[in-house]
C-alpha cells in the first residue's frame, strides 16, 4: 500500500505558489475571512426575499396573494398569467408569496408547495421532456425519487407518474410555469407544446387525475403567446392576468437600497447605489440585472483585496456583465444560426478576429456536413449572421478581395471569440461531432487558398 499520499508516483513535486510566493492554498486560507459582503445571498437574484425586501410590486403582491389564499380554503385558486419584461419581479413576487403560504399553510396542517420550472433553460423543448421536467421537480419538492427516464416511456406514462406524487404527497400544489413560450414544438400536431400542458394541468382535477387542489402561473415576456393557443386549451385556461412594467432609475436605487445589508456596512463606496440603478435603467429598468451588478462589483472588489465597493468596480463589472448576456443569448440560438455563427468564430480565430462571409460558408458547408445538416444558402447564412449583429455579438461591414475576389461581408466580432466557440460547444450535442482541431486546420486551408 503506498504511503506517498496524493502524489501516488512518489515522486516530489512544488507546491503551486501564488504571485507572493506563498501557496494558493495559504492565500485561499488567509483571505477567506476577507469580503465586503456580509450576506451574499441578498444580492443573488434569485434569491426569494421578505416582501419588505420587494419595491414598487404592492399592486402585484396583493393581487397574488389573493388568488392564493383560495388554497388555505380548500378551492382551486384562480391560474394567473404573470406578464411585462425581464427582471420586473414577475418570479421574485409570485415566488414570495408562494413561501409565504407555505408557511401559513403548515400551520393549517394543510400540505401545499410550488414547483418552478423555467422551460427556457431546457435544450429539448417539447411537451415530452415538459412533462419529464415537471414531474422531476414535483419528486424532488415531494421528497421521492423520480423513477422516470426521460427516453423509454411514453408522455402519457410521464403525467401518470407526475399526477400520482401529486396525490399521494400535497393538498395543493402550484406549477409555476416560467417562460412556456420556450415551448413551441410542433411534432405532434399544428397545436404548440405550451397549448397541449396547459389544456392538461388545468383539465388534471375535472378529468380525475387528482384530487389535489392543482393551479398554474404561467410567466412570460410575450403574452401574445395566448392567440396560438388550441380551442379546446383556449377554453379550458383562463387565467387572470397581471401585468407588469419596467423599473426606473428611483425604484432600483430603492431595490439595492433594501439589500444594502448584504455587504458590511462600511464597504458600499459613495454614490455606488445610484450607480448601479442608472445604468440598470438604462438596461431597461432590469432589477435582475442590476442586483447581479451589484454583486459582480463587491466580487470584483474583493478578487481585488479591496474593502470597499466603488463605482470603478462597478463600471468594469458591467462590462464583463454585458458579454456575459452576450454569450447566454448565443447558447440560446436556433441550431442552424449556431451552426452559421461557429463557422464565422471559428474564421476569425485563426484569422486575427476577421471572417469574410465566403471563407465563412466554405466552412459552414464542411460543420453541416460533421453534423448531419443540411447547409442553407450563403445569402441565408449572412443574414443568420447580421441577426446576430443585433445581439451584440459581431460587426459586418462591406470588403473588396481584389478583381477575381469580389466584394463580401466581413465580420469583426465584438465580444470574445473563444468565448462564442465554447459557449457554442457546451450549447448542444450538436457539435459533438465536430472535431475541433481538424476543423481549425480545415479553416486555415481555406484562408491560405483565398
């Protein structure tokens, strides 16, 4: 049995030392307690706060809290649509209340919860994996296992799994349904996925599935959504609607300001509230973006060994907040316009950050053929690229390659190229085929014969 420890070769190596000369592993230790934050968590957007923690959503609050109190008498509440731009506090209010009742609840000896499920976040969005999703957090919120995979069994053996956990563990339960737009398949039939749920969570008790009180609050940026809905869904979901409206400047300096005990009191720099609320009304009155704002900079502030937060901390961790979006917005795209943006980041990599658009469809036409696509047309390619001009993610502009080359678009990214290519290679199987270092060498040989 050796007894060299982890180093099972025996052979004796450094200690990796940091840029003081000590090890990593006594820095981490010596600055562990060293942090201007008292209570991170408040600056986690996703953090369900106290209701004296949200600002400016009384109206919203109230209007939840009633449709919710039906739980504590043992009615159906009303299925609520919660709708208005991103970070407004539609999951924050409806979640808070949610906890809230759960605790009223326990004293009333009554068994309720919500599971949340955001459908956005799912890289297979049909009503199959919908459904396997649900099911998988309603096992986890009940405490048993979900013995369900998500290839094998049918859709309809899903929800009777889904509906028995229901029963056997809750009086009432709450599907919160976050971003359903997301689920557009149509595989089945012209009906999109989020129609064909709907019609079933909101038919679950009248067809006897359970007798669980079961109620839904769809979340969504687009309420349009609801003109795609089915006859037979349009009939049976009927939700009341809430609406909800952009921050400005005056309400996040109130939000922030509600979270100021998340750092220790002396490490907020003058003016950095204020800071912050600016430029998260110009970012479309975000509070969601603004309080990760706030955190990025006290995180800045303390990689940096400063004690206190300043607005300089907060001016580069918004710009490092801005390519972040970037990137979450290109794992987002279309298959066909991953594939058409690869192509591009993968020319400008070895192409010092330039791709013209014929060198880029030479090698789009090779990525389709690893990955089984049928490739589109350049024209079509080019325009999937300028779309995501739009997302911040490259520039184009008009090029001349001499007379025998004629004129083409050349793309400039403005954000990390490395970064797109492996936010793209983490996005979807998709590109398990493709081998990277072959597909370099591939873009190399098509930019030495242009």
């Amino acid at each position: 049995m050796s007894t060299n420890g982890p180093n099972d070769s025996g052979d004796e190596r450094e200690t990796p030392t940091s840029s003081s000369g000590g090890s990593i592993v006594d820095d981490i230790s010596e600055n562990e307690n060293t942090t201007v934050f008292r209570d991170k968590r408040l600056v986690d957007p996703y953090t369900i706060v106290d209701h004296d923690r949200i600002y400016g959503r009384d109206e919203q609050l109230a209007a939840e809290a009633w449709a919710f109190r039906d739980n504590l008498d043992g009615e159906r509440p009303p299925d609520l649509l919660l709708y208005g731009p991103s970070g407004t506090g539609k999951s924050l209010t409806v979640k808070s209340v949610a906890e809230k009742l759960k605790a009223k609840a326990a004293e009333n000896g009554i068994k309720f919860d919500f599971v949340s499920v955001n459908f956005k976040s799912m890289e297979s969005r049909t009503l199959d994996r919908a459904v396997w999703e649900l099911g998988r957090q309603t096992a986890k919120k009940a405490g048993v296992v979900w013995d369900i995979p998500q290839k094998g069994f049918s859709t309809d053996a899903k929800y009777v799994r889904l509906y028995e956990i229901v029963e056997d563990h809750f009086d009432a339960l709450v599907f919160i349904l976050d971003e359903i737009d997301a689920l557009t398949d149509l595989s089945l039939n012209d009906e999109p996925a989020y129609s064909r749920l709907l019609y079933s969570l909101s038919r679950a008790m009248a067809e006897g599935h359970v007798d669980t009180l079961i109620s839904t609050v769809v979340i969504t940026n687009h309420p349009k959504f609801l003109n795609n809905l089915d006859s037979r869904t349009d009939s049976s979901y009927n939700p009341t609607d809430i609406a909800f409206s952009d921050y400005d400047a005056n309400e996040l300096r109130e939000i922030l300001s509600r979270r100021r005990d998340a750092f220790e009191p002396s490490a907020l720099g003058e003016g950095v509230i204020d800071f912050v609320a600016a430029h998260g009304a110009i970012n479309e009155g975000d509070a969601r973006r603004a309080i990760s704002l706030l955190r990025d900079a006290g995180e800045l502030a303390n990689q940096n060994g400063d004690s206190v937060v300043t607005t300089g901390h907060v001016e580069t961790a918004n710009k490092s907040l801005l390519n972040n979006r970037v990137l979450e917005i290109v794992g987002g795209l279309a298959p066909q316009k991953k594939l058409s943006l690869y192509s591009a980041a993968i020319i400008a990599d070895v192409n010092d950050g330039k791709a013209s658009s014929s060198a880029v469809y030479k090698l789009y036409k090779t990525v389709c053929e690893a990955t089984g696509d049928n490739p589109f047309t350049q024209e079509t390619m080019c325009r999937h690229l300028k779309r995501a001009g739009t997302y911040s993610v490259l520039e184009n502009s008009i090029t001349s390659e001499g007379f025998k080359g004629g004129i083409h678009l050349q793309f400039t990214f403005t954000v990390p190229v490395d970064a797109v290519i492996n936010t793209l290679e983490k996005s979807s199987s998709t590109f398990d085929s493709i081998d990277s270092s072959k597909i370099r060498s591939h873009a190399r040989a098509i930019l030495s014969k242009s």
